[in-house]
C-alpha cells in the first residue's frame, strides 16, 4: 500500500490512496486549516509569520492531494 524511501537527508512517502482515503485526508486538512484560523494569540508580526507559515504546510498538502502544483503563499 505505501513504500518509504530514503534519499539524502529527506523522507519521501509514496501513498496509493482511493477517492474515498483522499477526500477523507482533504476534509482532515480543511478542519486543520480551521484550527490554525481559530487559534486565540496576540495578534503580532511574529504569530501572524507562524500562521502563514502553518497555513502554506496545509495548502502544499492539500495542493498535493489534489494534484495541483503548490503555490508559493496560503490565502489567511
């Protein structure tokens, strides 16, 4: 079902995955999406960084999943 592969000093994870599994991880990643959104912290530069560093983690995967090339920011 899945194959690890070492090269370098990354992992790389290959998945077969049907409509249903990948629906069910896309709707995971909305729900994660939202939790990140709804994180009560001061608003400063710095968590506003760490947000949008967390929100383009779960766009790339997203982006993945529904085999799209990754863009280069998330929408906050």
């Amino acid at each position: 079902m899945f194959e690890s592969e070492f090269t370098g000093m990354s992992d790389h994870l290959t998945l077969e995955l049907s409509t249903e599994q990948r629906e069910t991880l896309l709707r995971g990643l909305r729900y994660v999406r939202s939790s990140i959104m709804l994180t009560p912290e001061e608003p400063s530069d710095a968590v506003a960084a760490g947000r949008r560093a967390e929100l383009q983690k779960v766009a790339a995967l997203s982006e993945m999943l529904n085999g799209q090339s990754v863009a280069e920011k998330a929408s906050i």
